[in-house]
DNA sequence: TTAATTCATAGCCCTCTAGTTATGAGTTGT
DNA sequence: ACAACTCATAACTAGAGGGCTATGAATTAA
C-alpha cells in the first residue's frame, strides 16, 4: 500500500518516463518503434522506461507479432489522487478542529 | 509550468521527503526538531529536506526566536491534481472518440 | 560575557538510476 | 534458409542526490 504509492511517485518522477505515460495516455496504444520515435532517448532506454512503468502497474502490454504494443492503466494512478485526497483531509481536519475551538471559546 | 510540475513530481519521489510534508498535513506547524525527532535522519538531513520543500512551493517557514517552524502549503499540490485530471480527460475523450466513431457507424 | 540551544551550510561519500552501445531472441519476408 | 525487422537484456558509465559529520551563525539562558 505505502509501497505501492512510493513506487508511484518514484515511477512518475522521471521526466522522459512520464512523457511515455502521457503519450499513452492521448494516442492509445502504441509500439515501442512509434513511442521511441518521440523520446528523445534510444530504443533500449524507451524499452527500460517501459519497463518500469509496467511493474508500477502504469501500463500493460502484448505482443502482435515481432512488435510489441504498450497501453496506459489509468486506474493505476488511484493511490496518487487518494493521496492528495487524505493530504486535504488532513488540512481540512485541521481547520475543523480550530473552528471546534472557538466556538468552544465562544460559549 | 512543466518546469513546476517537473520539480514537484521529483519533489515528492523521496519517502522521507514526503513523511515530512505529510507530518506537517497532518500537525500544522513545526519545528525542525520536532520534525527531526520523527524522522529517522539527522537534522542536516531534514533540514535539506524542508529547503527541497520550499523551493517547490510545498512549505513555508518563519523564523519565531531561535527555532524556525515550517507549515504545509496544500495548494502547491494544485499541479499535482491538474495532471491526474489531465490525464483523465485524454483517456476520456479517446473514449468519446471511440463512441463517435461507433456512432457514426450505426448510422 | 559565556555557555547552551537551534538550525543551516559545507564538504564528503556512496548508492541508485538514466543514459549509452552491443548483442541476442523472436518474427516476418524473400 | 537467410536477411531484415522489432524489441529486450546485458554491461558499462556518468551524474544526481540523499545520507553523514563538522562547523558556523544566531538566539536565549545563566
């Protein structure tokens, strides 16, 4: 679970792997061919990204012959949006427990 | 713009660096020994840590005495939320393009 | 004034990772 | 069968960054 969400944060810190994801995102599904073209690193470099990305559970893949096709798991980017979410409800909880105070004070 | 997005994403990858943001969601205001005693590395560390921080826009700092205290600015997470949306919406609207093409098929 | 506290900075080390080239495994076409 | 292609893996390098200790600057207490 908190391993999880660091493997997130660790995954989608990088820049160049981020810009896969991205492209994945919009175009839908795509070769390693086609998403090298578009990186600006070389094929194994795309293909490590790849990789990652995959065992953070942020793509999925299948072969289609001598090619293989990546897609984007956007389910997978949940634990980040909770994240801010309790992040808010930490601060929100905070201000709740202020206004509490002083309507205590109040009386 | 990117460049922020950038920053904070590589920002936030580090655990330690995050329990700290964490820890200041949850308990407001600080200090660096107090921040220090629960963080499970030496002060230098924290406080290299709480600069990451600021130069992201994720905490703010006052000086009250001898000791500074740093809060948590939740709205520095803004970006954060903006892309996950971003990204939703790329997945979205290829999803609407698949039900237009589908459309225009059945007619 | 002197001593103690609180934090930031400097300097160093060590690990981790993103990049490269080289190559191999699998697939398609001739 | 052989050549061309697509991608993954191996091996290596360089740079970034997170950790530490040591120390200095500023404030407070004795």
């Amino acid at each position: 679970m908190q391993q999880s969400r660091d493997i997130l944060f660790r995954t989608l810190a990088d820049p160049t792997r981020r810009a896969i994801f991205e492209r994945l995102c919009r175009d839908g599904d795509l070769t390693v061919g086609v998403l090298t073209a578009g990186a600006g690193v070389s094929q194994p470099a795309v293909s490590k990204h790849l990789g990652v990305l995959k065992r953070a559970g942020l793509v999925r893949d299948h072969q289609e012959g001598r090619q293989t096709r990546y897609s984007a798991q956007i389910e997978a980017l949940a634990p980040l949006i909770d994240w801010t979410k309790e992040m808010n409800g930490f601060w929100q909880s905070r201000f709740d427990d202020l206004e509490d105070l002083l309507n205590r004070m109040d009386q």
